[in-house]
C-alpha cells in the first residue's frame, strides 16, 4: 500500500446561502483547492464526494459547473461523516494504486430544510415517536452530570473557550466571545442544554486534493500525510447502554492510535465533533487525552485551548463554525492540515507536527453513533 | 435457493402504536414487545428478527410495567407536527430492554434511576391534527 498526502485544500464559510444552489455552493472551494495544489483540473483521477441530505448526484453537479466531469465519481452518504467517509474512500483509492490524484468534496445546503434541528430518518422508531438530536445530546449530557457532578455552568464553559478560538478564524460563522452567563440566558432547546450549547447548521463545502506521497513534492513543497483513516460503525444495543461514554469513538479512537502507530500524547492539535457542548467533554476522554471524568479539569486548565498541551478545536469547532452535516468531517481536514502547514494565523498551534480529526453521525434508535470516521495526519 | 418473501408486516413506527404494540389485562396497560425463541434475548419495539442471534423464531412477550428512569430531557425545538415542550426520555425494564418514550408528571420532580411505571397517554398530534396515541411513563408512586 502507498502512502498518501493532502496537497491542496479548499473551504467556503459556512453561512446561510438560501439563494445559492448546492453545484455553487461547490465550485468555489473547488477552484481554490486545485490552486493550492498547484495541481491542473485534468491531473484528477477521480472524485468522492460526500453530501448528507444534498440530494442525488452532488459530485456531477458541481463538476459539471468546471466543466470536469467524466472522471468517475462516487458519492457517499453517511450522515455526519460523509465528508470523512469520502477522505476514506479517496485515501484507499490512491493507496491500493488505483489512482495517483484524487479530489475529496463534503458538500451541503441545509437552509432549504428552513431551520430547526437536522431532519431525520422519520422510518426510525424513536425519530417518530419525538426524538431530536439536541435530545438524544442532552439526555447523555444530563446522565453525565450526574455521575461525575459537572455542573450547568462548567458546561456552558465549553462555548466560552469554543467562542474565544472562533474569534481567531474568519471562517467561523460565530466569532463573537462569549460568557457563561450568556451561553445560561439563551433560549432552551433541549433541558440542559440552551441555543449557545448547540452547533448552528448552515450550509458550505470543503475540498481536499489527494496524491500519492511519491508524487506529493511534484506539486508542493507541504504536503500532509495521512497517517491514518479509520471509519467503524456504532453496534446496535437494544438494552443498556451506558451513555456517558461514546462508545463507537472509544473504539475507534484505539483502533486509528494503532493504524498511525501513535498514542494520544503524541497528538498537537485536535478538531472533533462538539456537535453540543458536553460531546467535546466526553471526547477528550474518549481519545485518551484525560481520564474518564476529568473533562472539565482538562478544560479548565486551558491545556485544550490555544497555548495548552493538547488544543482541541482551534477553529472553533461546530459550535461556532456551525455543522453543514456532510462538510463537517472534511472542513476538519482542512483546518488539520493547514494547521500542519503551518497556515492558521492567530490561532496557529506552534510546531504542529501531528493532528486528528473526528466526526461522527447518528440518528438512529439502538446506536449510540452510526458511524464514527477518525484520521490523523503527520508532517 | 428458495424463494424470500418479504418479512410478516409489523406495523412500523409510523403508525404509532396500535393494539400490536399495547397489552390490557387485569394489572393495567403493558407494552409488547418480543422474546427470541432461541437466545431468549427481548426486544422493544417489535422488528420480526432478533438482533442477537437473526432467528425470525420469536414470540410476543408481554413486558413488565415498572422500570427506572436513566436519564431524560425537555425538548423545546421540534419539528412540526410536535408541540413544545414534551418530554422523553429511556426508562430500563428488567431483562436488558431500554425503552424510548415520552414521560408524564411535573419533570422538575424526575431524577436520574427513580422508579416509573408505564401509563396509556396521548403525545403529540397527527398530520391531521388529531391527537396521537402513545405511552408515556410517570414517576411510581412511592
């Protein structure tokens, strides 16, 4: 198997575009991606593109904008990982051989759903009978304070620290800092969790170029190893399941470790999937970065912010650069990467030699998670 | 290879919950589940197949009343034709079976692991407007 790097990323704010149709939504991204690569639109192999709820055939539409169909295309749906489960799918592409270039999309238009939580699966039992994501989110987070006595306003913390990076990233839809006596004074949504503790959806795209590592140097003197990409789906439980724990990323997690040839010590900088405040709780521990129930002293610490031992989220993450379901995973990889390349200003981890992403979907009665899509990258 | 016909229909979620799902008998309204025939394994809501061991060998077992409350949330922000604020939450009944379901009661008095016991409720609306049967849990009286 041949190793493989990123060599060219691209990224559009996520925002609320009601007017601008998905394929458009795409190409801008695109464009910047194959001139950071300092690739040509004919040296692409293939595309995987990932989109969650953007309809049939996302890849043809926005190539067919550039005038670059006919390659093949493959797009991916799996919820929240779709983007990430893309990269998977282009980083087997170049490794088996297949291919030496190949271009990554994660691509979404959530305003057409008009607001309100991501729309579900309305077949799935608990989807039918009420349930909502805040909801499912929440009711782990309750259980959690229970059993390890983190209070509403250590929780409310977690947008504070989201917001003090986000001010850091114009790509961030919500760059204004915060307190946690405003994140508390917003408007409930799912008891406990108030509108600041939620992610805000949007809609975007994000573009990643792959190529073989041999070739990498060709194109650019930064390339970015992909020292791992791991995708497991979550096992279905239909009894007890203890929910203050992420299972599925608990698993991955060790799995990915392992395919790098890492722990978590070794990692610089972190983006994973805070899609509400208390996940980016119990994903400090699920990737080992703490031990379970010392999140919050981790937080509190500041050794997961900017200038800490282990930064997780630099850009701000979902809850302040909103989660266009699909881009989530590879806008990650962007973020990763150029923090790798060095490229990310004011909130640029000094000497970030190894980074992870996480994104995760779910929805679905008897999982904890669908699916859980984990990578690492090393310079 | 024998021909595969599609499985018995069980009514699914979307018609909320029918007599398939609800027993009434002399200790009250209980919900009916399934009970695998080869590895014992009881499942809630109903599917026709065993997700322990893929037997289709199962039978209706009728599930107990009283379980614990494991967490719960009030939900503030749902699609239409929901009406805000509802509440829901997982109650555990014995042999490892974890229920979603909307709770009844003033949700200031619920705490993590206390009892509740089942009860017939109406929650939410149909698409035409009529209300939806369900169930709900409500603490046990102590």
């Amino acid at each position: 198997m041949r190793n493989v790097s990123i060599i060219g990323t691209g990224l559009l704010k996520f925002g609320k575009y009601p007017d601008i149709a998905l394929a458009d939504l795409g190409w801008p991204a695109v464009k910047q991606a194959i001139s950071d690569a300092g690739i040509q639109p004919g040296d692409i192999d293939a595309l995987f593109c990932g989109t969650g709820l953007g309809g049939p055939m996302p890849g043809q539409r926005i190539l067919g904008r550039l005038g670059m169909a006919g390659i093949p295309i493959i797009n991916v749906e799996n919820a929240c990982s779709s983007g990430s489960s893309a990269l998977n799918l282009g980083q087997m592409a170049i490794a088996s051989g297949r291919h030496d270039i190949v271009m990554v999309i994660g691509v979404e238009k959530l305003t057409k759903f008009n607001g309100g939580p991501i729309p579900l699966e309305k077949e799935d039992w608990e989807v039918n009978n009420g349930l909502v994501m805040p909801a499912l989110y929440a009711m782990r987070a309750r259980r959690y304070m229970h059993e390890f006595g983190l209070t509403k306003e250590q929780l409310a913390s977690v947008v504070v620290k989201s917001r003090r990076h986000a001010a850091l990233n114009p790509d961030a839809q919500l760059q204004a800092e915060t307190t946690v006596e405003e994140v508390l004074g917003s408007r409930m949504i799912a008891d406990p969790f108030t509108l600041y503790q939620c992610c805000p959806t949007g809609d975007g795209a994000a573009v990643l170029i792959l190529c073989a590592e041999e070739l990498a140097r060709k194109y650019t003197d930064k390339p970015v190893r992909v020292a791992a990409s791991h995708i497991v789906s979550g096992e279905f439980v239909g009894g007890f399941r203890d929910m203050t724990s992420p299972d599925i990323t608990v698993r991955c997690a060790q799995q990915t470790y392992e395919e790098a040839g890492i722990g978590p010590e070794d990692v610089d900088v972190a983006e994973v999937h805070d899609a509400f405040t208390s996940a980016e709780l119990m994903y400090y521990e699920a990737f080992g970065f703490c031990e379970r129930g010392e999140a919050i002293r981790l937080l509190e610490s500041g050794d997961s912010s900017l200038g800490g031992k282990i930064p997780v989220n630099p850009s701000g993450g979902l809850l302040s650069k909103g989660h266009p379901v699909a881009v989530t995973g590879a806008a990650q990889v962007v973020e990763v990467v150029r923090q790798l390349q060095g490229r990310c200003g004011k909130r640029q981890v000094e000497g970030a030699k190894v980074g992870l992403t996480h994104a995760t979907g779910g929805g679905i009665s008897g999982f904890d998670h669908g699916v859980c899509a984990i990578h690492i990258f090393t310079v | 290879m024998t021909a595969l016909n599609p499985p018995t229909l069980i009514p699914g979620a979307n018609p909320g919950l029918s007599k398939e799902f609800l027993h009434t008998g002399r200790e009250g309204m209980a919900l009916v589940g399934q009970r695998c025939a080869h590895c014992k394994t009881v499942l809630f809501p109903k599917t026709g197949i065993c997700p322990s061991c893929q037997s289709e060998d199962l039978s209706d077992e009728v599930l107990p009343r009283q379980g614990t409350l494991y967490s719960w949330s009030v939900v503030h922000a749902a699609p239409k034709p929901w009406v805000t604020p509802y509440v829901i939450g997982y109650v555990d009944l014995p042999e490892n079976v974890r229920v979603f379901t909307h709770i009844g009661g003033d949700p200031e008095q619920l705490r993590i692991d206390m009892p509740v016991v089942l009860e017939a409720a109406d929650v939410g609306f149909t698409k035409e407007g009529a209300p939806r049967p369900f169930f709900q849990f409500v603490p046990a009286a102590a």
